[in-house]
C-alpha cells in the first residue's frame, strides 16, 4: 500500500485515523500496531512473517544484553550478526554470487531472492535499538506491542525517515495528540503528496523514457533532459514521502527526524550529505563511522573511516556495481574536500554551488542508468553534447508545455522559493492562515484529479 493511493487516501486512513481518536490511551499503541501490520501485509503478505519474525527475536536480545553483563559483547555479536545476515541474504547474496562468478570465471546461477520491501529501513531500525540498549543509551524495551510499533510503524516503515530508538523510546509510552499537532501533520502530509504527484510522478515519464532509449538515440540534449528530470525526480520523490511520513508521524503525536533540508542549495558534497537523507547519514556517523574511530585517529584513519562508510552506504542503496560506485566517489569527494578543497570552495560561493549541480546531477545519472555502459555513454553525451545531435525519438512526445512548467517549478521549489520566502518573512505570515487553507485544499484536489487519471505512481526508495 502507498501513501499516494486511493485505497490508502479513502479508506485505510480514515479508518485508522477515526479509530485512533475514539479509542483510550492504552489501547492506542495496539491499534497502530494492527493498523502498521495491515499495511505492511498489503504489499507483503509473505514477509510480514520475517519481520515479525525479527520482532520477537530482537525483543529477546534487547533484554538478554540488558541483563546478562558478563555475555552481552557476545550476545550483541550474535544480534548484529543475525540481523545484517537477513538482510544481507535477501538484498545481497544475489550480487555476491555475481562477484563471485566475475573474479573466479564460474558460472554459478544467481538465486532468485525478492527482496522484502523497507527492509533496509526497519533493520537499520532494529540495529539502532540493540545498540542503543547495548550502550545503555535506552533500556530495553519490556512491551513487545510497543517494540513493534516503533519498528513496524507504517508512516515511516518502507521509505523511512531511520527513526532511531533513543530518540523515539518516550514517545512510544508518552505523546500527547493536540488539534495543533493534527492541523500541522495534515498540511505537511499534502505538502508530501504534492511533491510526489503534481512534480515526481511528471518528470518520472520523462526521465524513464530517456533512460529507456537506445544509447544511439540519446543526444546530448536528451541526456541532459534526463538527468535533470532524475535529479528532480529523486528529490520529490523521496522528500515527499519522508513529508507524508512526518506529517503522518504528527497526526498520531509522534514527531520524526526532519530527513531533507533542500540539498541541491549545497554549496560542497559534505554539505549535501548534511542535507540530503538526513536520518540515513546520522545513522552511520552514530553506528559505524564513530565506532570506526571517526576523525579522532589521523587524517589517513579518517579518509578510510570516510571511504568505507560511504561505500558501504551505496551498497545500502542496492546490491550492484552502480550503487558501490556511486557511493564510492562521494567518500572520494568527501576526501578531497577534506584536504584543503573545501577552504576553496568557501571562499567561492557561485562556483561551490555550480560544482556540487553538476556533482550531484552526474551523480544520478550513475544512480539511475544500467549497466556501467550507459552510464558512460549518458555521461559522455552530457560532455559532449556537441558530438550528439541526431536521433530518431521525437522530443515533443514527453516534453510538452506541461512538462517543462513542472520542470521550471520543481528547479524553483528546490529550495529557492522557499528562502526568498523566508527572507520576506511570508512563512510565519502564512502559517495557519485561511490563503494556506485555501492552498493545501487546491494541491490535495489536484493531486486527487491527478491520480484518477494517472496509473503511474511509483516510489523510488520503495526498493531500497
């Protein structure tokens, strides 16, 4: 089930709402459960058995580790290992073999593992509460039904924001829902839905069907057109889920981490990295560059803490050369700026901010395209446009007048809008006013005329 579907805007969200209201405050917790779990089991009737599975398991960790002092290094071993072994087994063994086969010559048939979805996002959850308990930051959690919620809570269970145990432990016993906090999840979860269907699922058609093309019908212009559609893409899409997300989180008096704070504004990649999927870069700064010994032993320990973190968080990405590659060059990039670019590119604002433009839209491109040799093919057009002028797909098919109006507001919306706003002083003027009323109204009406005529309505992050 999506967020940006009928079945979940008519249906099972009134009635979780409506229920959620009318029941008493013990009883609250156990229905959100029941109502993540329906979620959850509408998309994956099958592995809602693996993650309750995890459930009960990491349940009985969390008090194990708490209790048991003289066996908990080990017993911490044995829940790391079993919960990177799950999802290991389903996002990975599959790309394992494939190395496998490319360094020793074998032909050895890949296995066909479907890969659970959000189970990248509700392990990295689960990790973050046994080591939370471990470091005795957050005592283990004795209520199952609140255990499960907070790793199964369905605003956030597919695409996330990673919402980390020690930060959410209180609100799982004590929130408090108030007409203020409704109001403010409401008009956040619109504001979600609009970016996800009035601009992603747009410039979604066109960016697939360049990438679809034959490399020989790619120009330099239809590479830099897809790319920049990507780029656009990439951003609504996720942004707007993680909005609906946080909006929804409110609603039931729960507030997550913000997870982007406008990254294409970046002026330097670890800027970027500051802005762009926030909870996933606070997890691995607090769970594994950290421990790694972060930047306290040496610049060279720390350009490796740097590389591997990065490394591993393309991999999280997907199981693939692309996604190692992509995340890769980032640590690369962190790196270099770590040594003295980074004075340069403070000291040059208009030249950081075209840097990291073209740093992240390339990098897309390696994100998106599949294999390696049309990621080449589609960087070096956008190189070389001039060397690629002919093509036999018709432009005009995808880029129609409605099209390249949602580009201009996407690339307006990216951040620059909303810091002349800022600026002018308008959004506190705005908030709660009968004109912001009046314009969530709109956007949720357009959305809904556009659903009813769109069957196109994929989330990215959802296979992750």
């Amino acid at each position: 089930m999506v967020f940006s579907s009928f079945i979940f805007l008519w249906i099972f969200l009134p009635i979780v709402f409506i229920g959620y209201f009318l029941l008493q405050d013990k009883y609250k917790n156990i229905f959100l459960l029941l109502g993540s779990l329906i979620f959850y089991a509408w998309g994956e009737p099958l592995y809602i058995l693996l993650m309750l599975f995890s459930i009960l398991i990491n349940y009985v960790f969390g008090i194990l580790i708490d209790k048991d002092r003289p066996y908990r290094n080990l017993l911490l071993i044995i829940s790391l290992i079993f919960n990177i072994g799950i999802l290991g087994y389903y996002k990975y063994v599959g790309f394992l073999v494939e190395v496998i086969n490319n360094l020793t010559g074998r032909n050895i048939e890949l296995p066909d593992v479907a890969l659970p979805i959000g189970i990248s996002f509700y392990t990295f959850q689960i990790l973050s509460y046994i080591i939370d308990v471990y470091r005795g930051e957050s005592s283990p959690q004795k209520n199952i039904i609140n255990l499960a919620l907070y790793i199964s809570f369905f605003p956030q269970l597919i695409a996330g924001p990673i919402v980390k145990y020690k930060n959410i432990n209180e609100q799982l016993i004590n929130r408090k829902c108030t007409i203020e906090k409704t109001g403010e999840g409401i008009r956040r979860f619109i504001i979600g839905l609009g970016k996800k269907i009035i601009i992603a699922n747009t410039v979604a058609k066109c960016a697939d069907a360049i990438f679809a093309l034959d490399l020989i019908n790619v120009t330099g212009i239809l590479a830099w057109m897809g790319a920049i559609c990507y780029t656009l893409q990439i951003y609504y899409d996720f942004s707007g889920y993680s909005d609906m997300a946080i909006g929804l989180g409110r609603i039931f008096g729960f507030e997550f981490q913000e997870n982007f704070r406008y990254p294409y504004l970046s002026a330097s990649v670890q800027e970027f990295w500051q802005r762009w999927h926030i909870s996933l870069g606070t997890w691995f700064r607090e769970y594994l560059y950290i421990p790694l010994g972060g930047n306290r032993m040496g610049n060279i320990r720390t350009y490796i803490n740097l590389f591997v973190v990065f490394c591993i968080t393309g991999l999280w990405h997907g199981a693939n050369y692309n996604f190692l590659l992509w995340g890769g060059a980032y640590g690369i990039l962190q790196i270099i700026e770590r040594m003295g670019f980074k004075r340069f590119l403070t000291k040059h604002r208009l030249f950081s901010h075209i840097y990291m433009v073209l740093i992240f839209t390339f990098g897309w491109v390696l994100f998106r395209a599949d294999p390696l040799k049309q990621v080449i093919g589609f960087m070096e057009r956008m190189i070389l446009p001039w060397k690629y002028k002919e093509s036999m797909f018709v432009t005009a098919k995808i880029f129609g007048n409605k099209t390249v109006l949602i580009i201009i507001l996407g690339i307006l919306g990216c951040g620059i809008v909303q810091q002349l706003l800022a600026k002018m002083k308008l959004f506190d003027r705005l908030r709660n006013s009968y004109l912001e009323i009046i314009y969530c109204g709109f956007i949720f009406v357009l959305c809904i005329s556009m659903l009813a005529g769109n069957t196109y309505n994929p989330f990215i992050y959802f296979k992750f």
